[in-house]
C-alpha cells in the first residue's frame, strides 16, 4: 500500500499527479487556511505533508501526529518548522534552497528600483488623473546608479543581488553573520563586509536578505532606522519581523528615511493598515519567488524531497542535523 500523504496547500496540478504515483494523497486544492486544530486532524494518520511556509510545524502539532515522517516546505525560509521538534519527535524537515536565489534577487531590484524612483507612487497619481502637466520636480527620488547598495543577509540570494549592482556601477557593503571568503566577494561586485550600523549610515539603498529568527527579529527597528540618511531606501524581501514595522510607519512619515518597499510583514498576510496611508512605501504579497518557472522548480523540489525521505532515501534538503 503506498503511503498516506497531505498537500497542505493549492499545488501545480502536474506536481500533485507525480506525488500521487508514489503516494495516496490528500490534498488541499481548495486552498483553505487551517487552523493548527484543523491541520492537527488532517495530517492525522499521514506519513508526510507537503506544506509552505504558512503552515507551522512545532512540538504541539508533532506531539499529535506519532505516524509522521517528513514535512517537506515549499519555501527556503523555515522560521515556521521547528527542525529541533522534528528531530526530537523523528520527523524529517526539508526546505526549497537554491531554486529560488535568482528570481528572488531579481525582484529585490523589481522592489529597490520601483521604491528609489518611485514608480507605483507616481503610478497611483496617474490613475487618479492628476497628470495635466510636466513638472521638474515630479517625483524626485535617489539616484540607484553609483549609489551604495547594503545588503544585510549575504546567502546566496544577498550574493546575487550584489553581482546585479555591477551594471549600476555601486559600491556594495554587506553584513551577514559569517564574512564571505575573498573569492565570493569579488564575485560579489567586490562587497566590503561592514558592521550592521556602518552599513546602515553608509548605504543610499539597503536591502534586507537575512533568515528570520527570534535573533534576528526586529533587526530593523528605531534606533536603527535612526542611523540611516534621511535620503536612503530600505527594501525588506526577507521575513516579516525582521522590520519593526510600527517604527518603520514612524519613520516613513515623518520622512526620516526616504521610502521602503516591502514585500513580506509582520503578521502577514494581515499587516498593519497604517502602511496603505503611505505615499513612500511599495507594498506586494510576499511574491519575491513568485516566477512561473520558480515556483514550478520549488514545488518539484519540495516533491523530490518528499519521494526521497518516504521511500528510503535521503532528501536532498535535509534540515534535521
Ligand atoms: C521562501 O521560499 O522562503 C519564500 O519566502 C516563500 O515563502
């Protein structure tokens, strides 16, 4: 008999076709967000699920589930599985690495060129038929070329962000928890490895790439924002909570940072309701991955990371130490 398994969440019909060649599946293609109760009784009786990153996958939730094996996440970011719980209860844990660093990085330029020269702004005010007439001083914003881009957070996707700047002619500063070896910040568009508050003092445009943890969080608050130039941008395509978003409001209003774009929240996808009274703020879904091709290769992954833990390989992906 094959093994019992849960699509937690809406998945490319082709992706569900391939799991079900292995396994008998029971999947959520209406898309509902369960509750953890509602997960709980779902995942019951299962060997494994393929889930994303909404769903958490903690020690409550794996205390009720003795027949589970393997969670396989649709996402590179894991803030939401506790590794240490499934490892403590047997359970395998796997992310979507690598499959998503160029599409990612690509739209944290989509976000740090449309919030420096302001493009959804002045796109609203279009819309809104208040163009009669060409002005010199219509949305004026920073220069994105020969400025300096700070990437806090330099993986894989800060590393191709900065290789990106080399077009731009920028200087690059990153900070990340470890230096890069030589060789990667050469490939890096020659990055200098600063700490957090030299980066924020020199950057024109910083950008946030880090993994969310409970160290991490609120990387980005006042006293941080406070240390930034009052003409920089700050692009946030990492995790919400990252930023402390009610001082970013803060600081967006009173101009003390020119503008940010976001594209992740606290609390998402409900986020604080004081962002849309903003004029200097682009705001997306959490779309950063979301290329067709992306998202194809991330489901495949999360798939073959399935196969493999449930019919005696090893997943690829593997996050249990
Ligand atoms: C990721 O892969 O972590 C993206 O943010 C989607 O959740």
């Amino acid at each position: 008999m094959k093994p019992a398994i849960m699509v937690t969440r809406a998945i490319f019909p082709e992706v569900l076709s391939r799991l079900e060649e292995y396994f008998e599946v029971d999947s959520n293609q209406d898309d509902i967000i369960f509750t953890p109760s509602e997960l709980a009784s779902r995942l019951k009786g299962k060997a494994g699920a393929l889930a994303t990153a909404s769903a958490r996958i903690n020690a409550e939730l794996l205390q009720q589930l003795p027949g589970l094996k393997m969670v396989a996440s649709m996402a590179v970011g894991y803030d939401n599985i506790d590794v240490a719980a499934c490892t403590a209860h047997g359970v395998m844990a796997s992310n979507t690495p690598e499959v998503l660093n160029e599409t990612t990085a690509d739209f944290g330029w989509a976000l740090l060129m449309a919030t420096a020269r302001r493009v959804t702004e002045s796109e609203h005010w279009l819309r809104a038929g208040h163009w009669t007439k060409w002005r010199y001083d219509y949305f004026l914003g920073p220069d994105v070329h020969g400025s300096t881009l700070g990437i806090i957070g330099m993986g894989r996707i800060g590393q191709a962000i900065a290789r990106r700047s080399m077009g731009f002619d920028m200087k690059v500063v990153y900070h990340n928890r470890s230096r890069l070896s030589a060789e990667q910040e050469a490939h890096a568009n020659h990055a200098q490895y600063v700490s957090k508050e030299d980066l924020l003092r020199q950057s024109d445009h910083v950008v946030l790439v880090l993994p969310y943890s409970p160290a991490s969080r609120h990387t980005i608050a006042e006293a941080e924002l406070n240390l930034m130039k009052p003409t920089a941008t700050l692009v946030n395509l990492a995790r919400g909570g990252i930023v402390d978003d009610a001082a970013l409001i803060a600081a967006l209003r009173s101009k003390r940072i020119a503008a940010a774009g976001l594209d992740v929240f606290e609390n998402e996808p409900k986020f604080n309701p004081d962002f849309l009274t903003l004029q200097n703020v682009v705001l997306t879904p959490h779309i950063a991955s979301a290329s067709e091709a992306t998202r194809r290769a991330m489901a495949n992954r999360a798939a073959d990371n399935l196969i493999a833990g449930l019919t005696g390989g090893r997943p690829g992906d593997l996050l249990n130490p």
